[in-house]
C-alpha cells in the first residue's frame, strides 16, 4: 500500500509550485490506501510522554473509582471495556466481540455551541495532571489539522482554504486509548480485537501510537491486511468517511483495525491518542463535481445527522 512519510516542515518552506508538487503526492496516496504519515509537525514527544504518564495513572485506579467518571459513546469521561464494538459502516456490529479496550475521552469545548456536541469535559481529581498536557497537545493538534486542511484542498485544486472556512465550528474527539494485555484481558474470542474493523467517521483522524504486535493494520484494495508503517515522532494520518463521501470517492476512507492482545508478548500494554477531526455539524455536505470529486452521487447530508447515526451504531447497552 502507498502510505507516504510527508513532512510538514518541507511543505513550510516550499514555494507554491513546489506544493503544488507536495500535494499531489498526497492524492495519489489518498486514491489508494487513504492513509499517510506526518513529520515535522513540530508536536515535541514529551508532551505525549506525560499525557501518557498521566492517563496511566488514571487508568490504574480502581474500577469503582473510574467508574464516577464513565460515560458512553460520544460522551465525555471513561468509557470502560465492553461498551464499544466497532464495524464497518452498515454491518451488524456482534456486541458479544466488544472492542478490548477502554478509553478516557473528551472533545472540544466551545463557549455559545451547540450542547449536544460541544459537551463539557470531565477531569478526573485523582489525576490533577492529566488536563494540561491534553489540552496543550489538542490545540496543538486542531492547528496541525487546519494545515492539513490546506495540504489536501490545494491536492484537489482548491482554494487552501475550502476545508478550513467549513470547519471553523466544527467539534472534534480526542480518545485515549489504553489496549490492555493479554494477561489482563484473557485470550480473545474468534474474531474480537482491541479495535474490530472499522473505518472512521469524520474528515480527519491524527494519531499518536505506540509500535506492537497488537497494533494498527490496514486494509488493501485487495482485501489484505498489513502493518501500518510506523516512523518514531511521525503521526500517522488517515482520511474518515466523510471527507471521502465530500470527494465522491476520489479519497479512500479505508477499513483499519487494530489486533488482539498478543500471545508473543501477554504483557504488551499500548495506549493509543486519537483526534477525530470533523466538520461543522450544520455543514452540508454535497460531493465535489468531476473532476475534482470522483464522481460518486451521494445525496446531500447535513454532518451532525450522519454522526448522530454512527454514534448508535458503535455502542450498546
């Protein structure tokens, strides 16, 4: 699969034609695998150092502790093991094979916006450190996105500003992942997984990941599995189905997973920092016409109704 290392800090200092050159090296990428890796963002490794530090704090701490702060699916806190289960967009997700995970989350707090996505986080007082760094490396993050944003207008021949005007009030979900062990979780069933196969929601996902043998897969056009590419201090960057469905499918949103718990290594622990980067949620969104978008007619969709039905869909009772 072509998923290329770009650097961030090359299309910085190029002049316009050389972007235009940049950019469309990430196109060709997007038609076939929909996923890249990005440098020199400028994001320093400590920063998620701590925030992993403090998250494992948080996610030792007793069940009945955590507990106070949980929550579901598109909700703000923990979110425990057992009360996610992802699939792909209209299969039939088997709550019996739920996601061997759990997850702090939070998203994006917007003074005035609308409640029902711009919820108010939660922080857990037994982790006083934990909300500093997060909010450092999410703002960070929103700003790596809004460039990302203009990267990949400037792919299409847009103005480098067509995504970013329609994603100013856009909410995002920032999910700290921890993949337990094998010697936590047991040996999974047949077909259960830390994340089952799925692809994302939005426009953007930014992740921050930890290299193991439980960890990110992709899927070829073929059918194939395979590792997804891992460069130390590169973020790997994948396109969610919304922005596919805004190109006519001139992108891939393209179905990932992420393993079972290893018995190479039963004590492989991994924690994972995802940022689900959306569009406004009273943004229609109409495919780009030949021969910018790829030619699939979707029928307009306003975003917030289409997340509110992916939302029901991963979790359950």
């Amino acid at each position: 699969m072509d998923i290329p290392l770009f650097d961030l800090s090359t299309w910085r200092a190029a002049e316009q034609q050389e972007r235009v050159t940049l950019a469309a090296r990430l196109d060709q990428a997007m038609r076939d695998s929909g996923f890249f890796l990005v440098s020199g963002h400028g994001i320093d490794a400590s920063l998620t150092d701590r925030i992993r530090a403090e998250a494992r704090t948080f996610f030792t701490l007793p069940g009945t502790v955590k507990d106070t702060y949980a929550t579901g699916v598109g909700g703000r806190g923990w979110i425990p093991c057992g009360r996610e289960v992802n699939a792909f967009y209209g299969e039939v997700a088997d709550a019996d094979k739920p996601d061997l995970k759990e997850t702090f989350t939070l998203g994006r707090e917007l003074p005035g916006g609308d409640p029902a996505w711009f919820t108010p986080n939660v922080w857990p007082a037994e982790v006083p450190g934990l909300r500093a760094p997060v909010t450092a490396y999410a703002d960070l993050t929103q700003a790596l996105y809004r460039e990302l944003l203009e990267v990949l207008a400037v792919a299409l021949g847009l103005e480098a500003g067509y995504f970013v005007a329609r994603t100013r009030q856009a909410p995002y979900t920032f999910n700290i992942n921890r993949y337990p062990p094998r010697s936590v979780t047991g040996t999974p069933l047949e077909g259960q997984f830390r994340v089952g196969p799925h692809t994302d929601w939005g426009i953007l996902t930014v992740l921050d990941r930890q290299p193991g043998y439980g960890g990110l897969q992709v899927q070829a056009l073929d059918g194939t599995w395979a590792d997804a590419p891992y460069v130390p201090g590169a973020l790997t960057v994948n396109i969610a189905d919304l922005l596919a469905r805004w190109t006519g499918d001139r992108w891939r949103s393209t179905r990932h997973r992420v393993l079972p718990p290893p018995d190479a290594d039963v004590n492989e622990e991994l924690i994972s920092l995802i940022v689900f980067c959306e569009s406004d949620m009273d943004r229609t969104v109409v495919p780009l016409a030949p021969p910018v978008g790829g030619g699939t007619d979707y029928p307009p969709v306003v975003a917030g109704d289409y997340y509110r039905e992916r939302d029901a869909a991963a979790s359950f009772d």
